[in-house]
C-alpha cells in the first residue's frame, strides 16, 4: 500500500483500505473505477469494481453480493474480487 501512495494513488480507510489510481481524480470517464483494497494491516485483498449509477445494468458479481449506493454512500455499485 505504501509504494502504490509513493506513485500518486490516494488511499483511504473505508472499512478496508482502499486505493485510487492518480487518474481517477483526472479523468472524466467515470463509468467504472478499479480499487485495490488492502485490510487494515496493509495485507492486500483484491480490487473492487465500481460502476456508476448510470452504467450499472444488472452485471454480476461472481464472489458477492454487489453492494449498492445506500450501501457504500457514493453513486456507485460495488463489487469485491478477492483473492481469498
């Protein structure tokens, strides 16, 4: 998690770690975001995809129940690809 904050990505304690590549903030395609997630003592998990309120249509995810916007507090949809 360190190196990834060292190259730019900003990493936040949402639950989980969560880490954004430097181009989420830049970029205007917002459809989908890629997070890496890391637990609290910095073991990584997996990525999260996120989809926005608009483009989410119903995609499955095969690990999880997707988590919605109410459930997560942004306009997106979630799901976890762990590796455990």
């Amino acid at each position: 998690m360190e190196r990834l904050e060292d190259r730019g990505w900003t990493c936040a304690p949402l639950g989980e770690w969560h880490c954004f590549n430097p181009a989420f903030g830049k970029s205007k395609n917002t459809s989908s975001i890629t997070v890496n997630v890391f637990e609290v003592d910095g073991k990584f998990l997996g990525t999260e995809v996120l989809w926005s309120v608009g483009t989410y249509a119903g995609q499955p995810c095969p690990q999880d129940e997707i988590l919605t916007p109410a459930d997560i507090g942004i306009p997106y949809y979630a799901c976890h690809h762990y590796s455990h």
